[in-house]
C-alpha cells in the first residue's frame, strides 16, 4: 500500500488493536516517510532517539505560530522547559525531595489491596474501571492533595483532554475547545485548593508549591494551574495503560505468567519489557525549526513530524527478537517512556505502581479468561490501551 497513507492507516480506529504491522511496514518504507497530508513519519529507533535529543527539533506548537497559549512545560522548549521542570521536580523527586516517590510504596500497595478485595468473590470484572483507572488516579490526587470526595471530577476532566490529545491529521476542532475548557476548570479547581494550602500546609505536592520561601523558585498561579493539571493527566493516564496493556499481554503469554508468578522478583524486569513492547505512549510529535536534513531527507521548518516510538521499541536494529515478549530481556533501553530532555517526569511513580499492581494481580491472573480479544480500545492513537479489559475470574 501507498507509504504516503501510513499515519492515517495507523490512526485508523480499525488498526487499534494490532498497530505493529503497520510499524514494520514504516521502518521498511524508508528512514523519514513523507505523509499525504505533508506530515512526515519516522519509525527507526535510532533516528527516533536522535531526533528527542536533537535541539533543532521543537515541542512547542507555537512555533508554528499558529498558537499564542502557552502550553505547560511538556510542550516547551529549553530554557522555559527546563525551569519550569525543574520547579516542578523540587517537591516531587531528587535531589531536593529524594523519597517523596519511594515513601509511597506502602500507601500503593494498600490502595492496591482495597481495589483487589472485590476481585476475591470472582465472576467478571473490568480491569480499567474496577481497578487500573483508580488506582493511579488515587496515587495522584493523594500526591497532590486532592481529597477523595473530589477524585470522581477528575475523570471527566481527564477523559476529555486525552480525547483532545489524539495525532489524527483529520480531527476537528471540536474536542480541542473542549479541553481547553475542561483544563480551564481542573487548573481553577487546583489553584483553588493550593490557595487553600497556603495557610494549612499539609505534605502533599500542592503544598510544597506555594509555599516555596524562595521568591525565584515559585511558579506563578498560571504555572501552578498548567503543572498540576499536567501532573494529573500524564501521571495517571500513561499508567492506566501500562497495567491494562500489561495484564493483557501476560494473560496472552500464559507461559511467561507462569513464570512470573513463580519468580515474581522478575517484575521490575518484566515492567521494562512490558514498556517496550506494548507502551503506552505510541508516538510524539516534533516541529523542526529549521529546515535539516535526516537520511537524505529535508526535515522542513514548520512541518510536524510524528516520531513513532511503539516502531521504534520493535527495531530489529536495536532489540532482538523483537516481536518477542521476553520478561528477562537484557539490555532494554526502549523508548516507553521517550527520551531526551521530556524524557518522562513521572516515571518513577508509574514504575512503582505497575510493579505493585501486576505483582498483586498475579495470583490471581493464573485463573483469569479474557471475555474478549481483543478488547474495546480507546479511540487515542498516541495514548494506546484498552478501553474495557473484561475479565471472568
């Protein structure tokens, strides 16, 4: 088929549950493959990791100029993104606060637990609504300091911004003015809250951020809203996949969840392969800000490129056997969670929470049938992961 139609053919909600033929006819079209719509698509895991480390590459949309906004630091460029990462990063990990992350564990670990005690009577569940959605989304709204009563707000909001995320050349206006109304109330709910926190600190991000005594080291109210509204969305949203698309996968590799359930230390390793082989961010867009050239192809200013992570984690270049789920997989330096100066903030939080959710999920999975594979997906392509996970205990 035409190379030129591959990002639409992978966008196609149809491609949904099996993307990966597609991936592979990518790297076999060439280094950078130019896209009917103009956009250019890339595939190879080398290149791809180049170009998330390469300065000429932007992550900002107004430098298309055809935005004013400015977007939260996951969509800027160095020097504002490194400030406002760093600013972020001062309460939530190293060097400053080193053990918020880790002095979690025992918290994960007991929310784990009361989402699995309804699983005990058996019959059928929804792995996503019954556990791998409020789990995270638990973890950061305590993170945060968001109380339980107003966790349930957060789904509406959440939904309707990963809606608005999606990399359809074709998608409407339509769901982008909905999330920017939806990240208008969830940053006016948040800087509310953090207000609040001003005169009763507690230990809890939100806390930490406005009562920062160094006047320089504060992030303004519009900051404050952007940054925890970012914090919610990729802190849970990302995770939500990672543990659905990783009980699906072991329960479609019943060998290797024999395995694991045998050794379950082998989790942290297996969590690894789990993100490179069924991620769940499967691509990243990129603006060039001057027209260079890769592989003999002109990258021009202005244009978006699409940089395919999923493709680039089954490169025959770079991962052995790559079509393999292999949980003991040496050498693992995949691009789950990307790379370069975005590589992701709150990786740490979402390996800590997959390790805790599959290793609790485990005994349990020796017993589990899918009621249907593949699943019901989300119509995200670049957030991929099952809508539903039915499962009959």
């Amino acid at each position: 088929m035409d190379p030129g139609t591959l990002l639409a053919r992978i966008t196609d909600y149809a491609s949904r549950p099996d993307p990966y033929p597609l991936y592979a006819e990518l790297r076999e079209a060439g280094t950078v493959v130019p896209q009917a719509d103009g956009s250019l698509l890339i595939g190879g895991y080398h290149e791809v990791a180049a170009l998330l480390h390469d300065p000429r590459m932007s992550a900002d949309p107004r430098t298309r100029g055809l935005e004013t906004a400015k977007p939260p630091f996951l969509r800027l460029d160095d020097p504002e993104h490194h400030r406002l990462r760093t600013l972020a990063m001062r309460p939530f990990g190293p060097p400053h606060t080193p053990h918020r992350v880790d002095g979690m564990r025992t918290e994960i670990e007991n929310i784990t637990k009361e989402l699995l005690a309804p699983f005990e009577s058996g019959g059928q569940v929804d792995l996503v609504d019954d556990f791998a959605y409020p789990l995270p989304v638990t973890v950061i709204c305590r993170l945060l300091g968001v109380p339980h009563e107003d966790e349930p707000l957060f789904r509406a909001w959440s939904d309707t911004l990963v809606a608005a995320a999606d990399v359809r050349p074709d998608a409407s206006s339509a769901p982008r003015d909905e999330a920017e109304r939806a990240r208008q109330e969830m940053g006016g709910y948040l800087v509310g809250l953090a207000e609040q926190r001003r005169g009763d600190p507690r230990d809890d991000l939100l806390s930490a951020f406005v009562s920062e005594p160094d006047p320089e080291l504060r992030l303004s109210q519009e900051e404050l809203a952007q940054t925890a509204v970012l914090l919610l969305i990729a802190g849970h949203e990302t995770t939500v996949n990672l543990i659905t698309n990783g009980v699906l996968t072991l329960l479609r590799h019943p060998e290797e969840l024999d395995r694991l359930r045998r050794e379950p230390e082998l989790m942290p390793r297996a969590v690894e392969e789990l993100l490179r082989f069924e991620p769940p961010v499967h691509m990243r867009e990129r603006i060039p800000l001057a027209d260079f050239d890769v592989a003999g192809t002109t990258l021009p200013r202005g244009s978006s490129v699409f940089l395919a992570l999923a493709s680039g984690n089954r490169d025959p270049r770079r991962f052995t056997d790559p079509d393999r789920f292999d949980p003991t997989r040496a050498d693992n330096e995949h691009l789950g969670f990307g790379s370069g100066i975005h590589l992701c903030y709150g990786a740490p939080l979402a390996r800590l929470e997959a390790q805790s959710a599959l290793t609790a999920l485990l005994p349990r999975l020796g017993t589990a049938e899918l009621v249907e594979d593949p699943p019901p997906y989300r119509q995200n392509a670049m957030l991929r992961g099952p809508r539903h996970l039915t499962l009959r205990l």
